[in-house]
C-alpha cells in the first residue's frame, strides 16, 4: 500500500468507543486507500463497518487515532468541505420531508450553484440512473426503501464526490437494479476516478464489484487482501458462523 504522501484516504491506529463505555466499536484500524480504489468492507453484524462509514464522513470522530484525506488531517478541513468531497448514503437514507425533486437539488443549491446547472446534473443523473419521471414528486414516504436508497445514491452523485461511502447499498434492491448500480459505480470509478467504499454483505456483488477487501471483526481488521486473493468459502463460513453466534446471544 501508497503511504501517506500519495494516498487519497488513510487511517492510522483509528479507534473508537461506544458513547458512556470503555467497549471498543473499532480498535486500532490502519489502512491506506487510494484514487479510484473500489473497497468492501466486510464483517458481521456489529463488526463495525457503519462505524467506519461514520467516521470517514465525520458523523463521528475517532477516540484516538488519526484520519487523513489528502495528506491532510480531517481536523484540519472544514466539515463542510470534507462532506462535499466525501459523500455517504446511508442504508436507510431520509429526504427530509422533501419530494425527490428537492432532495436532488438541495445539496446543490447550498453549494450556490447556478439554476440550469443543477437542472442539467438532476436530468443526468436521474437518466443514468433510471430514475422514473414519476417519482420526481413523491416524498419518503411514498417511496419503498430500496426506492429511497436509490434516490439517496443519486443523491450522493450529483455531488460529484472524490469519495463514494455506501452503506449496504443494494440491499433494498432488486437483482437488476443492483447489476445497474454497480455498472454505474464501476463507470464512475473507472473513467473519473471516483473512490468507492462500501459495506455490502452480498458476497457475490461484492466479488464481482470490488477489487480490495477490509474484513472486520468485532471492531479489529483482521485482514486487507485483494479480492483474488480472498478465501471466499472460508469467508461465507466464518460469517454464517459469528451471525448465528450473535442470533443465539439475543435469544438467550
């Protein structure tokens, strides 16, 4: 891996407690991530990948630990800034009590972008993502989850992020929507160097998508390969077993 002085994105020794605990969400978390990377995160439930998302879009801050986007620390960039350049959508995205139409434009009218502007990139977008004409007035809650989930990425693209954070993104999805999606990110990370970091636990999608993977467990990262090299059944196996851990836990 690039050190830091080439790297887009990289975490040193990042750790993170749960608010009113000493319980380690996240434990000495390092890596470096570079232009253009398409990462997965994968883990069991609680194993801390939304965590990481968080962190890596400042909805949190680490316990100790530091964060570092293009050379610079995250504490030394504007939220703001760092939200433009960095961009999650999360597994159950909100629109805010906007119809879809305003939930595309808002971000872009904040950033003080000129009207036709953002009406070219709301039509190109929403083509490039088959987003019906008729969902255009609907709310949230008019909306099925995957539907939001797909208004939400669209979303987070207008935005022309330098990083893409998605939380389960196809989770809500149908088979064909999914392949869709991810010819979309595969374009963007392609042809324009997008970063795409995403938590996904369909194993398939995220072997045909990605080509690098952070597998967490119980808040460590126990491994850092690329796809070719990952041992896939011992992955499925490891998985199945600590989800039915967890299963038995709660039933306890």
């Amino acid at each position: 891996m690039n050190d830091r002085a080439t790297s887009l994105l990289q975490l040193k020794q990042v750790s993170f407690t749960a608010s009113l605990s000493s319980r380690y969400l996240l434990q000495d978390i390092s890596f470096n991530i570079d232009r253009g990377d398409r990462v997965a995160l994968i883990g069991a439930s609680g194993s801390g990948k939304t965590t990481l998302l968080r962190l890596l879009n400042r909805l949190e801050d680490p316990g100790s630990g530091q964060i570092f986007f293009n050379t610079l620390p995250f504490t030394n960039l504007p939220i703001i800034q760092l939200r433009r350049e960095i961009v999650l959508a999360l597994q159950e995205p909100k629109l805010l009590g906007m119809q879809v139409e305003e939930a595309l434009s808002y971000p872009l009218q904040l950033q003080r972008i000129a009207k036709q502007e953002i009406k070219e990139r709301v039509e190109k977008w929403c083509r490039k993502m088959r987003i019906p004409e008729e969902w255009r007035d609907r709310n949230e809650l008019q909306l099925s989850l995957g539907q939001r989930q797909l208004v939400a990425i669209t979303r987070a693209l207008i935005l022309h992020p330098k990083i893409l954070l998605l939380d389960e993104p196809t989770s809500a999805l149908d088979v064909g929507t999914s392949s869709h999606l991810l010819a979309v990110l595969e374009e963007i990370s392609r042809d324009e160097k997008v970063t795409i970091i995403m938590a996904n636990h369909q194993l398939e999608l995220v072997r045909e998508f990605c080509d690098r993977i952070l597998y967490l467990q119980q808040g460590c990262l126990i491994q850092d390969t690329t796809t070719e090299r990952l041992d896939w059944e011992k992955l499925r196996e490891e998985l199945r077993d600590r989800d039915k851990q967890i299963a038995d836990e709660w039933e306890s």
